[in-house]
C-alpha cells in the first residue's frame, strides 16, 4: 500500500479513491472508454497493479465506482431542475434539458460513457438500477399530475434523452439543435407536416 499521507487510513484512503477516480475519468475523456484498464490507471497514478488492487478488484469495479461517484451529484441536479417549475409539460422539457446538459458536459460524460461501452452485462444493469433515482423526480411530477402510466412515459422520455445524447456526441456542434430538438419532441410528439397530408391515405374527400 502507498505511504500513508493523511492523518488517518481512512482519510488516505479516500484521498486515494478521489484521485483514482479523477484519473480514471480524465483517461476517459482523453482517450475514450476502451481505454480504461487497471494497468492504465495503474501507469497513470504511479501505482503498482497490487497496490490499485486495494481499492478496485476488477476493471467492473472501477468503471461502476466511476459512475456511482457521479450519481449523486447528477441526481441533484435533475431534481432541482424539475422540481423549480410546474406542470407536464414543463417538467418534461426540463428534464429533457438538464440530462443532456449532465449526460455531455465534462463532469458526468465519462460515467455516460462507461456504462454503455466498458461494463459487463450484470454490472450495467447494477448501475442502470442505480440510475433510476434519476426518473424519480420525473415520475413523481407525472403521477401527481394525474398522468397515466407514469413510469412508463418517464422511461420514454429517458429514451429521447439517451438518444439526443448520441447524436451530441457525434455532432457536438448541433448540441443546441438536438437539445431543442428532443425537448420539442418529449412535450409535442411530431410536429404536424406542412402541406399535403403524407400519412398514406391522401387527402379526405
């Protein structure tokens, strides 16, 4: 174990962890998420494989220490977000906007990204439950407003945003177009086509 720099264990400790997880996230944000092993971190913080072994098992481990750091944080965020105006609608576009704004900014993209490409299949869905606390706020504002099938409309509305979020990240440019985009989409659905009716029946008689 590394020298001890803190007045107690569990102060260095913890020291330790936020450093490692400061690193794993840079690494990611450098390098992308594939490149997030243990032997990476390892070389990145000057620490030997047994010694990263102390606080991080496995490569699942460390990705789902890196996401669960961040969840908290992003919870709060959200729920100040949703809960500062009124309404479905309102509610919705602010929930849309705050979990794009969460899921592409520095501090939580790593974690976005680590739980869609570098965790196993039992430790995604480990953190995806975890994830929920996040629809919380949403379904609750649904609910008491009398909106059925509460749970499932927030989970279609998480689904906007899942997909908003790709389409940032290969087109970071267009970040505030998308982002109105699926806030337009959440609240209205698909605008109304000019024109000629295209639904495939043609026009009413």
């Amino acid at each position: 174990m590394p020298r001890i720099s803190a007045p107690t264990v569990a102060e260095h400790r913890e020291r330790q962890v936020r450093t490692l997880l400061d690193a794993a996230g840079a690494l990611v944000a450098e390098e992308g998420p594939q490149a997030l092993t243990l032997a990476a971190l390892a070389r990145r913080v000057g620490l030997s494989r047994p010694g990263l072994y102390e606080y991080f098992r496995s490569k699942d481990d460390l990705v789902a220490a890196v996401v669960e750091e961040a969840l908290p944080r992003w919870a709060a965020r959200v729920e100040d977000a949703v809960t500062t105006v009124e309404g479905p609608a309102a509610t919705t576009e602010a929930y849309v906007r705050v979990q794009l704004d969460a899921m592409t900014d520095g501090g939580h993209a790593a974690a976005v990204a680590l739980v869609e490409h570098a965790l196993t299949a039992p430790a995604r869905e480990r953190v995806r439950r975890r994830q929920a606390r996040l629809l919380r706020p949403l379904i609750g504002a649904f609910a008491e407003a009398g909106v059925p099938d509460a749970v499932l409309r927030a989970e279609l509305v998480q689904g906007i945003v899942d997909a908003a979020a790709h389409a940032v990240r290969r087109d970071p440019e267009s970040s505030e177009r998308i982002t109105d985009t699926a806030a337009d989409q959440a609240v209205r659905g698909l605008p109304r086509p000019a024109g000629p009716d295209v639904s495939g029946g043609g026009p009413s008689p």
